[in-house]
C-alpha cells in the first residue's frame, strides 16, 4: 500500500505542475485580448 501511495503523490504533483503552466497560459492569453 505504501508503495501504491508515493506513487499517487507523484501523480498529484505532475498535475499540480500541469495546472500552473495552464493558469499562466491562460494569464498571457487574458492580457493579449486586453490589448
């Protein structure tokens, strides 16, 4: 089990990483349409 579970902790983090790049592509985007 305790294998199992380092294994979904690195999952969570590889998502968590995924997530930062989406929000600061979507930040870019934002302000390109504003100007």
């Amino acid at each position: 089990m305790a294998r199992s579970k380092s294994k979904h902790r690195k999952m969570k983090m590889k998502r968590k990483i995924k997530w930062k790049k989406k929000i600061k592509r979507m930040k870019k985007a934002n302000k390109a349409q504003g100007k």
